[in-house]
C-alpha cells in the first residue's frame, strides 16, 4: 500500500490497530500521525486520550501502561511512540546482541522495548491505537515489524522525487491557493531540493505573496525562494564556463557570507563536475537527453542543466578541472593559504577556458 492509499483509507475514517511508520520524509510521517488523529476524532479530549511517548526515555512497562489504558469518553486511544530505532544500527539497537531479530532474546533497555513492543502488540486492546515512527531504515526480519504487518500497517516514507516530487508540490499550493505558472513547479522543486518541511515554508511564503488564487511563476520563485547551495553551484560553473568572471567570484562570495566553507564548496563542485562526466558520457553513448534523469536519478530540471554544461567542456577541460579541484582541496587541508583565494584561482582558471 503507497502512502497516498494510506491516507485515503483515513480520509474514509478506517483506522487500523498500529502502524509502523519510518523512512527519510519525516515531513509525511508527522502529516500521517496528524492525519491518524483526525480519523479517530479525539476533539475536544484529545488531551485525555492521546499519548506521546520518546522511545529512548521510555520503558517497557510505561509503554504498556500507556496501551493498556482505557480511553476517556471516547471510543479508541492513541498512543504514539517516537524515536523508535529498528535499524539494528545505533544505541537503539545494539548489532551485536540481536535484539528483535525472530528467536533470539533481546538484551538491554532499549532492545528490552523493542522486546516488549513485539510481545505487547499482538495483544493491543481494541481502544487503543499504537503508532510507532522509527527512525531511518527498518529490519524487516525484526520480530516487532512482523508483528506490527500481522495486524496493521507498515509504511515506508522515503523522499519524494522527480515526478512524484512535483505532483505533491502542485497538490500542496493547490491547497493553499497557489495557482501555477507554467513550468514553475519544476522550477520550485529544483531550487529548493529534496525534503518536503522545507518545501512546505516555501509554498507558504509564497501563497502569502502571491494571495489568495494568485499566480505563482519564476518571477516570484527567483524573488522569494533562496536558492540550495548545490543550486548556485550551477551558477558559479555557467559563470565561469560563460567567462564571467566577476559574476563568478560574486556567487562564491555570497555563498561564503551565507555560512558555506570552501571545502564545502570544493565538494559540491567535485560533485557537480562528477555529474557532468557521466551526463557526457550517456549522451555520448546516444542516451537521449529525457532519459538523462531516469540515468542519473536526477530531477529532470537538474538534469536538463547538467546535460547543457556537459556539452559546454571538452574531456580535456574536464580533466583540468578535476585536477585543479583535487590540488585545491589538499591546499585547503595542508597549507595556511587563504582558502577562498584557493578556490577564486580554480573559478578563474575554469573561465579562461577548457579546451
């Protein structure tokens, strides 16, 4: 089950006992606990029958408490235990002692939750639903996830991207009275990377400015959305590709009044450079340019631009480049120079050329 069915059977008020929620969007997994609430209509004794609990300050015995309570003048409960590690990484969970795996004894205070979780859920009382949201990955040979899939629902989240991405950023400014411009949502997506709490801001900002059903374009995006550094990035490399060099070493220095290191920065750029070699690659070996994002995994707005850089270096330009970034990191990291000077002689060498 995606997470969109899962929020429309709660939209249909069917709450299941527990669900395991856990992935990279934390964004969504908040939204489902708050939508979860909403479908069990606690209202106004929410405060009476809703129950927040941290996992790593939480005991096996407080948890079952908390279950096994009886909810009050209402007809369910909601229990919701954060911060819950079912990686098998990390002081949660301890590797070594297999905690939670199927037929093996849990060890610790932490493990001995996971213990008590997998024991407790089986036998959740009808008025009562458990949430349980984990943090990163999850095991699924883990006894509690067993557990949590034999009678409810076990959701991934991981991060929404390309398409998926924008569909939810067009939904989300619909909702807010954002009326699209044409390739504005794209726009928006790329600017802003990946991770929807930042993005949610972002929408807000901008349906406060626009107004309601005002139009939201370019204009507005470029004015009111501060570009990601990986974003200006683009701009620093078509800078100085275009032998602009001032426009250049102005980009790098608003990057570093905006708290970027150099180092940071170098990196960002070995990772741009990176993208652009395999961009030149694929399109070199007849990779049409629509299936460049596919390829790379990159947002299409992102890969359209990576594309367009890589016909403007030639292999040898290329190989520069990442020679200069390499020597320009090692400088950083052995000699006392100054390292924006280091990285302003990388810029400049770029825009006198690359052939």
């Amino acid at each position: 089950m995606s997470w969109q069915e899962l929020w429309e059977r709660l939209e249909h008020k069917e709450v299941a006992p527990v669900y395991l929620l856990f992935g990279e969007e934390e964004y969504l997994i908040a939204a489902t606990v708050a939508k979860i609430e909403a479908a069990l209509e606690l209202g106004g004794l929410r405060e009476l029958n809703y129950e927040r609990l941290e996992a790593a300050a939480t005991t096996g015995a407080r948890l079952a408490a908390a279950v096994q309570a009886l909810p009050w003048l209402a007809r369910r409960r909601l229990v919701v235990l954060t911060g819950l590690n079912l990686s098998g990484r990390g002081k949660e969970s301890d590797p070594d002692s297999g905690a939670g795996e199927e037929g093996e004894p849990a060890t610790g205070t932490a493990a001995g939750l996971e213990q008590e979780l997998a024991d407790l859920v089986p036998h959740l009382p009808a008025s009562t639903c458990l949430v349980l949201a984990a943090t990163g990955a999850v095991g699924g040979r883990r006894r509690v996830v067993k557990a949590v899939a034999e009678i409810g629902v076990v959701e991934e989240f991981p991060r929404l991207r390309g398409r998926e991405l924008e569909a939810w950023i067009k939904a989300r400014g619909a909702e807010l009275g954002i009326k699209w411009e044409k390739g504005a949502v794209q726009l928006l997506a790329a600017r802003t990377g990946e991770g929807l709490r930042q993005l949610e801001q972002e929408l807000r900002k901008l349906a406060t400015y626009a107004g309601q059903g005002g139009r939201v374009g370019r204009q507005e995006i470029e004015l009111l959305v501060p570009a990601t550094s990986a974003v200006r990035v683009f701009d620093l490399i078509d800078a100085a590709l275009a032998g602009e060099e001032e426009k250049a070493l102005k980009v790098l220095a608003h990057l570093l009044e905006q708290g970027e290191t150099a180092i940071g920065l170098t990196a960002l750029l070995a990772r741009q450079v990176r993208l652009i070699v395999l961009a030149k690659e694929e399109l070199e070996k007849g990779t049409r340019p629509d299936a460049l994002a596919v390829k790379l995994k990159l947002h299409p707005f992102v890969a359209h631009k990576v594309a367009a850089q890589s016909r403007r270096f030639t292999w040898s330009g290329l190989y520069r480049l990442i020679q200069s970034l390499a020597a320009a990191d090692q400088e950083m990291k052995t000699t006392g120079l100054n390292h924006q000077l280091i990285l302003e002689q990388v810029l400049l060498g770029l825009a006198k050329g690359n052939e």
